[in-house]
C-alpha cells in the first residue's frame, strides 16, 4: 500500500480531512486600525481579509483586534481581549514594544504560534516576520537620494512620530541610511525628530528646519508621515528640494504626481497582511514549515511608474 501511494505521489485532501474532523482554527490579528492622518493601516487589513477570502472554508474564524496606534493603553486593552478569546494563533504590529512583549511571553508559554508584521522584535520565538528590511530600505533610500547631488550637498533625515522609542523599524531605516554616509563622506547629513502632536507642532517644527531654504538639497522622511513635508514644501514653494518617503497611500500618491515627492519606497503592506495570515494557514493547517523572515521587495515609485502599482 505504501509503494502504491509513493508511486502514485498522492497527496492527501486537506479540505477533506478539515471537514470530516469538523475542527475550527481561531487566528487573531493585533494591528493599528486606520485613522484620519494616515490610510496606511487600511492596506494590511485588505491584505489579511484577501486571504480569508481564499482560505475561510478550511475552518478558519479570524478576530481582528484593532487599537490606536498612538495610544497605548489601547493597545494593553486589545491585546488583553486577544489573548482571553483563546487564540489558535496571533498576527501582531508590535507597536508598543513593552506591552507587546507581554503579549508575546503569554504566547511562548502557552505555547501559541505568533507571526510579526510590518515590524518585528529581535531574538524572540516568532513563528515569522512578513516585512521590509527596514535597513537596507534606508541604505538603498540613501544611494537613491544622491543621484545627481554635488559634493558637500546638504541633506536632512526628519522622523515624524509620536514616539519614536516604539517603532524600532524607523530607527532601524535611520541607521541604514546614515550608514551608507559612513562609506561616502562627502555629503553633510544632519538628523531631525518631530514630535507628531497636531498639525501645528509640525509645520512649527518644519518652519525651524526649513527657515534657510538655500542650504538644504534634499529631505528624507522615515515613514510615510512624508506627506506633511510635501505640503509644507508645497505652501512655501520649496519645490527644488529632492523629497524621498515611505508608502504609497492616498495622502502621498497627489505629492507624487505633483512631482513634489521624487520617490516612494513601498513595504507592500497589503502583502504583509496577506502573507501574515498564509504563513499561519501553511504551518497550522498544512502543516508545512514556515522560514523565520519573510523580506518583501524594496519597491522605488515615481510618478512615471505609480500607474502600474495603482493597477496591481
């Protein structure tokens, strides 16, 4: 019997032998939910609810956990609600570092497998991290930047956050891009943070930075907060300054057809979602083994290509 299976390269029906065994996996998803000064949360969850649809009739009921990004106390109150609908498996944004750490020790001693996305913890029992090479984004940003600068070019790295302490991946793209000036010394590179606290304390903060506008070349931004430069570049007519930022959200794509935003670098957050809940279905239902990092692509977007991912 085992000769003619080898032979025959039989496989076994998963669906057949889900619903004869009638058991459900409980999947849970912890991630920001979008809000009115970014789209950019929107896209993972389309990602994650993509792979439902492909997957739910394997028994699978998922529970999405959404709390404000920049709240941690609503980010305590949802992962305690995750961890009490006894989850099967977990999705996590680890925003929060301390409290995410947390969640995850709950994890590991319960022995629940548990998937990192769009930013990831060092050196913990993760399952996988779907996302972007946070510094090499910020290596290959830097090479990007200096096309076409001259010697001694001035160039700002700006963060725009309400605490940067919590999002590692930021830091992470700051180190890779200053590291790359490490190599090549003849530009000068300065670093600036802005505390996100209202729109306000942003354009005050920006006015400081920008009050000399001959002496800056070009304006990185670490996350996807670039939109704010763009408009603040956009009123005060700072068009000659080369703009580099994350992510093709809506509040970006209009500074980019502009021209007001030269590049986007796009960590695909809609596959971060989709791959996220697939490496679980592979390793809980299927049964394969799952690779511990799962880098997606360094996407480089202009306004001459945008159509084609807009497409996609």
């Amino acid at each position: 019997m085992i000769k003619i299976v080898k032979e025959l390269n039989y496989q076994p029906d998963i669906l057949a032998r889900m619903l004869a065994s009638k058991k459900t996996y409980r999947f849970a998803v912890l991630m920001p939910k979008p809000n009115n000064d970014s789209s950019f949360w929107k896209a993972p969850r389309a990602g994650i609810n993509k792979a439902l649809n492909e997957i739910e009739h394997y028994g699978l009921v998922t529970d999405q956990f959404l709390f404000d990004q920049f709240n941690r106390r609503s980010f305590k109150y949802q992962a305690d609600r995750l961890f009490r609908s006894d989850p099967d498996a977990i999705i996590i944004a680890p925003v929060f570092y301390e409290d995410a750490l947390e969640l995850i020790m709950k994890c590991d001693r319960e022995s629940i497998p548990y998937v990192f996305i769009n930013s990831m913890i060092e050196n913990r029992n993760n399952l996988c991290f779907v996302g972007q090479d946070s510094k090499q984004s910020g290596y290959l940003s830097a090479k990007l930047i200096t096309y076409g600068l001259c010697e001694n070019a001035n160039i700002k790295v700006i963060n725009i956050s309400r605490s940067l302490n919590n999002h590692k991946h930021i830091m992470n793209r700051q180190q890779g891009f200053v590291s790359y000036f490490d190599e090549h010394k003849k530009f000068h590179i300065s670093v600036h943070s802005i505390e996100d606290r209202g729109e306000e304390v942003v354009y005050h903060e920006l006015k400081s930075i920008f009050k000399s506008r001959n002496i800056i070349d070009a304006v990185y931004v670490t996350n996807s907060k670039v939109f704010k430069i763009a408009r603040y570049f956009r009123e005060n007519n700072l068009f000659h300054i080369r703009l580099i930022g994350y992510d093709l959200i809506e509040e970006n794509i209009q500074y980019l057809n502009q021209g007001i935003i030269d590049f986007l670098i796009s960590q695909r957050p809609v596959e971060q979602g989709y791959y996220g809940i697939m490496k679980l279905y592979n390793y809980m239902i299927l049964g394969k083994t799952v690779k511990k990092i799962h880098h997606l692509p360094i996407d480089i977007i202009t306004k001459e290509n945008l159509k084609y991912y807009i497409e996609s």
